[in-house]
C-alpha cells in the first residue's frame, strides 16, 4: 500500500453547467472529514441527502454523500464523493470548502495514481481509464472497457508466466550439473520458445490493433494543385471540410480533419499542392506538406488523370521511406477504370461521384491491418508496443543463443529481460519517471 497522509480533492464532472457536479476526494480518515462538511456522520456505501455546509455553518449545497471506506474503494483510500448541483461557482465553492478543511487540490490523475500505488488496478488497467473516457467510437470505448477489466493485462500476464516456466526449466538445469541431462538438447526447451514467440505474434497483433483504435492512422494527401486532395478530404469527411474551387493554389496551409472508418481513427491532413515556383506563402505550404509527408502513416498520391499527371515525377517529392498508395482521380471524365488497378497501390476513383472509393478505404484499413468487430480487442499504446517489441526481441536473441552457442546461461539471462519488459506494462517493473508522465496525461478528479 502507498504511504499517503493527505487528502485530495477535485472537481469530477467536466466544466460548465450541467444538472449534477461530483467533488471527489481520497485519504486518511475521511468519515470525521465528512461530519465537519455536513454535521453526520455518513454511512458507508449508502447515499445520503445532506447539506454541505460553509465554515459557518451555512448551506453552500444541497446533494448526495457518497461514502467509501478503505479498502473498498476506487483508490484503496477512504473516497467521499460531493454531488451537488453543477454550476461552476457552486462546485468551486464546495471544492475551496474542502481546501479550507484541509485537503489539497489533486494533481491530474492522481486519484487512478493512487488505485495504481495501492494495487487495485495495475497500470494497463489505470491506462485504460482514461482511454474509455477519451474514447472516439463505440469499438474503441469496447476495447478500454476490455482493458479496464483486465483482459490485456492477463494476455500479458500469461506470456509472463510461459517465461518463467521456461527459466525455471533452464536455470534448474544450469544449476544441477550431476543429473548429467544434456537440457540443451531437450525438445522441450524448443517446443517452449515455439510457443512463447507464436503467443508473441498474438499478443502484439491484438495490441496493434487496440493502438490502431486508440492513436488511429494518420493520412496524408499529396498531388499537384487542382488534383482533388480537398475535395477527397470532404469526401472522407463526409462534410465541407476544405474549401474547394476551380483556382489552382486554394489549399495553401495545412488543413487537419479527424475522422472513423468503420471505427478506425483516421487523421487526415490535406497540404498545398505539389509544383515549382509561385509566391513565398505557397513555398511556405510546400514546406509544411513536406514536413508532414515525413511523419505519416500513409501518403494518398492523388493525380489528375483527365489531365495526363505523371504519379513518378510526382513521387520524386515523396519520402521513400513512407507507404504510398497512388489515386487516380476524375476518372468521370477521363473514363479510366475505378477501383483498385495493377497494383494494390494503385487505385482509380472519381472523388465527385464517389466511383472506387469504397475499394480505397477498404486498401487503407487493410494496409493499417486494421479489422473492424474484433470482440478480443483491447486498448494499447504505444509504450505497450515497444515493451512487447523488446520482450520479444530478448526471446529471439535467447533462441540464438541456444541454437548457435547452446548456452544455457545466455538464454537464461535472455528470458529474464524479456519478462521484465513484458511487467513494464502492467507496472510490475516501472520507473518512477514514466509513472510521472503517464499518470500526467489524465484529466484532473480521474
């Protein structure tokens, strides 16, 4: 259990005006807190109608006392919960009162901070807590509820558990030489790194997925000026997005639209067209296109085919490094073939009329490997991502080393460091300066 004498407090409900406020708070011997807050003493786990009172005895409020002794709590803490009435001067006035009482204003997260220090979550469990809230479609708020419950948290716990099967088999060995068994040549110890690393593949599969949901896919469109990459922006977004005329050069900034296909996350950034010469303003959109060209996921190459644009003298302004999937567009007018084309990367559509455009969104999901249902999906993040990363590249190196040098003791070491990586996701193994920056993230009374 964490060690913390002091009392926290913020307001849980979001800005504004609404019909119901929530003041939470958690700490030390919070039933005395209450009585000096209402005059009663509150009953564990029973709503009770009070008045909270000012410092003269005055009503500020009229609510509900919700009171949670410890341990049976969201944080593990004694938890008194404040709902009065949600007007921003009133829960400020029922928040100052707390202050006044003597507790401290929390940080943001602290409370799923302090269920995290006091082992009632773990911290892929306190993650999605603030993945659920911040959830931008149906399946994604799944996939946190998931998480929440602690289904990713046992996949991992699981692939842990064959880790340390396997090192107590090969440690056990290294350690007791007279049995004279030559372990290194058991097929066990082969079927068991055949299994961990195929346990591997499912688990980061599953968690790409849960990050596809949770940090989406971000988009690019590129093409000369006048090739349509506004007017696929609005197609996509299903709204007037960007402005769109005839006059080539409208685009001149960067224009950001968040979308869902099918409950992927998409960004989708449009960026000034593509040409030599012009003004400074439009070397300026260059720039920034370019700039952005470098952090995507995906850059949509849009040509004008009624006009003959050439996609390769395109492509020289293009990183290499980044997928492209190259668009022809207009294809109303051009009569060219719509949908996919000679390549998986090449796609004819007419933005206008809509012609091909479901075979290019179905491209564009399967290229983020995304797939929509997924019933077994779970939040992830990125941090979970190069911690399975790591962890699996700890087995590979281990396998070499039997296979190659049938060294039990590398191997050994190998699989330790694996299972650590793995236990940074659920807190077992974590620095406090990446608590500090997780819990940092969280909106304050969470």
């Amino acid at each position: 259990m964490s060690r913390t004498d002091d009392i926290i407090a913020a307001v849980a409900t979001p800005p504004g005006r609404g019909g119901v406020g929530i003041v939470r708070l958690s700490g030390p011997a919070l039933q005395g807190f209450a009585r000096q807050l209402t005059g009663r003493d509150p009953a564990p786990r029973k709503a009770m109608l009070a008045e909270f009172l000012d410092e003269h005895g005055r009503a500020i409020d009229q609510g509900i006392l919700l009171y949670f002794p410890a341990p049976h709590s969201f944080t593990g803490e004694d938890v008194l919960e404040l709902q009065g009435h949600g007007g921003p001067v009133v829960m400020d006035m029922l928040l100052q009162r707390t202050i006044a009482l003597g507790a401290r204003p929390a940080r943001p997260g602290e409370f799923s901070e302090r269920a995290f220090l006091n082992d009632k979550l773990d911290l892929a469990q306190a993650e999605a807590v603030a993945d659920l809230i911040d959830a931008g479609s149906a399946q994604a708020a799944r996939a946190a509820s998931r998480s929440l419950s602690g289904e990713f948290s046992r996949v991992v716990h699981e692939l842990v558990e064959k880790l340390i099967e396997l090192r107590m088999f090969v440690e056990a060995a290294i350690d007791f030489p007279e049995e004279e068994v030559d372990f290194l040549s058991d097929e066990r110890i082969e079927h068991q790194l055949s299994d961990i690393i195929e346990a591997f593949d499912v688990l980061n599969a599953r968690a790409e997925q849960g990050r596809l949901m949770r940090d989406g896919l971000t988009v690019v469109l590129a093409g000369r000026p006048n090739a349509g990459k506004s007017s696929l922006l609005n197609r996509l977004a299903g709204h007037d997005a960007a402005i769109v005329t005839d006059i080539p050069g409208t685009t001149r900034d960067v224009l950001r639209e968040y979308i869902h296909l099918d409950g992927l996350p998409l960004h989708v950034i449009d960026t000034a067209g593509l040409r030599t010469g012009g003004d400074a303003v439009e070397a300026e959109g260059m720039r920034r296109a370019r700039a952005e060209m470098d952090k995507a996921d995906c850059i949509l190459l849009l040509c004008d085919e009624a006009t003959g644009d050439d996609p390769a003298v395109l492509r020289r302004d293009l990183p290499a490094h980044i997928t492209a999937l190259t668009v022809y567009n207009k294809v109303d007018i051009s009569g060219g073939k719509a949908g996919r084309r000679n390549s998986e990367r090449q796609f004819g559509v007419s933005v206008k009329t809509g012609e091909g455009m479901t075979e290019l969104i179905q491209q564009l999901k399967g290229l983020a490997g995304y797939r929509p249902g997924g019933e077994d999906l779970f939040m992830a993040r990125r941090r979970h991502l190069d911690a399975i990363d790591r962890a699996r590249a700890h087995v590979d190196a281990g396998q070499a080393q039997l296979t190659e040098m049938r060294a039990g003791e590398l191997l050994a070491e190998e699989l330790r460091l694996a299972q650590q990586a793995l236990n940074e996701i659920t807190g077992e193994f974590t620095s406090d300066d990446l608590l500090g920056r997780i819990f940092s993230s969280f909106c304050i009374g969470k």
